[in-house]
C-alpha cells in the first residue's frame, strides 16, 4: 500500500513499509519500520503511524519496528499514557526485532527470497560466505535475477562490514562491481549512484571553497590561518563559507576577521 499518510494540515508523511494482508478473511495493515540507530522518539513515531494508517485506510494495523544494528536503546512495547490517577488512557503494542539476535540460519531456513538482503545483518551474518549465499540466492537458475533486492543487499552488506573494515568493504565492492551491468539500470542503483554523485560534488564544492578560504585568510591574515582551518572543517554549507569568505576579503583588519571567522558580530557594527 502507498506509505504515504496524510498528517496535520497540508502535512504529509511517510512510513517506510505498508503491506495489505488478509488475515482469517479480513483485510489487515502490516507497518514496517528500518531503523539503523537510537532514537528516543522511535516509540512515538510508531504510534503515530499506527493511527493515521488505520484511519487512513480504515483496518487494523500491526507496526513492527525493524533494528538494522545495535546502536543504543531500543522501543519497548508497549507505549502507554496514563492519566494523573494513574489510569491508562493509551496504550499502544508494537513488535520490535532486532536483527543481530537473530541466528542467520532461522531468516535464511524461511526461503523467502525478500529477506535474503537482511541476512549479514544477523547474528555471525557479517562474513563473505554469507553474502555470497545471499548473491546465490538472488540470481536463481534459470530466472530472472531479482536486481533491486540485489542492490539492497549491496547497501545492507556494507552496512554489516561497517565502515571501519577496508578490507571487507573493497571485497564487497569489488563482489558487486561484477553485476554491475545487471544493476545499473535498476531504479533503486540509479537513485545511489545518483545521491553518490551529488555528495561527491558537494563535497568536492566544499574543499575547493575551504582552500579559498585558507588562502585569502593566509595572504591577509595569516596569523588567524590556524583558526581559518578550525572553522573552514566544521561549516558544512557551501553558501556559509561563500559568505564567510567575502567577509575576510573586506575586512578592515584582523579584530574583524576574527570575528567572522568566529562569527561574532563586531559591537561597532551594532551601533
């Protein structure tokens, strides 16, 4: 069903999964939830969603809160309200399923092709074995490989090698790099690739404004370059630094540049 759920006023939101189920002959929501990290609110949230789809598409709905790794506290079902005499108003249950307690082999003995991407992600599911089990099983003999789960095992593989382990990242890359045909022209490939390219520019944008920066500060100020370098890493906004980099450029003397740098407003200027 279309996760989109009409919030307050002109405010729409969206759930990450919505499935229609028919469950003993009545029609039933499942509300699924990936979250990768902590959140306080997560609870709520699911709450949230939980009302506006059964108002929305008028049926129960059960909400699930799927937890990719562990990062923190997790939900805990059920949510309540309770009144100052202490009496319940709301009371909200929910299931929460934590990836990395789930033994490999109990997801992968299911068969079911939808969850073969969720496998590194289980308990002892991080390894090379097991994400070439998954490539297996998403290239079947005979059929049609099953691309766009092809691609979110790539991004989930990745996310269970973790960013810190060079070794099983350039593997996992390489691994993929020979479907990379099969893949490309997939929706889901072209939307990474996509965001890969535009972080790739933004980034490439920041450095180059950062090394203006350094050399206007260096030629005019060079006494405040080791505070330039400081504040250049921490703007992330390549309109900030644009500015900030005209303020250094007319500055009157080094007080002043100083205080943009540290974007301090100059008294004189308020008066």
């Amino acid at each position: 069903m279309s996760p989109e759920l009409d919030g307050d006023e002109s405010e729409t939101i969206y759930s990450d999964i919505l499935f229609e189920v028919m469950l003993n002959g009545i029609q039933v929501l499942l509300h699924v939830e990936f979250q990768r990290s902590s959140d306080s609110q997560m609870a709520e949230r699911l709450w949230e969603y939980n009302l506006k789809a059964t108002r929305q598409y008028r049926c129960p709905v059960w909400s699930i809160v799927l937890y990719l790794k562990k990062d923190g506290e997790v939900a805990e079902s059920p949510l309540t309200r309770d009144f100052p005499t202490g009496r319940v108003v709301h009371r909200f249950d929910f299931e929460v399923t934590k990836l990395w307690e789930i033994l490999t082999i109990e997801l992968a003995q299911k068969g079911l092709p939808g969850l073969l991407p969720l496998l590194p992600l289980t308990k002892g599911g991080a390894r090379r074995e097991v994400v070439e089990d998954v490539i297996t099983g998403l290239i079947p003999l005979g059929e049609e490989p099953k691309t766009e789960l092809l691609t979110l095992a790539y991004g989930l593989a990745s996310l269970a090698f973790g960013k810190r382990n060079k070794v099983e990242q350039e593997w996992l890359r390489r691994r993929f790099a020979m479907m990379y045909d099969m893949l490309r022209e997939t929706p889901a490939f072209q939307d990474i690739m996509k965001e890969g390219i535009e972080e790739g520019k933004e980034i490439g944008q920041l450095e180059a404004l950062r090394q203006t920066l350094m050399h206007v500060v260096a030629a005019r100020f060079p006494k405040l370059v080791r505070l330039a370098k400081g504040q250049a890493a921490i703007i992330d906004d390549p309109d900030e630094l644009d500015g900030l980099i005209v303020k250094i450029s007319i500055a009157q003397n080094a007080r002043e540049a100083r205080s943009y740098l540290l974007n301090e407003q100059e008294d004189e200027d308020d008066n």
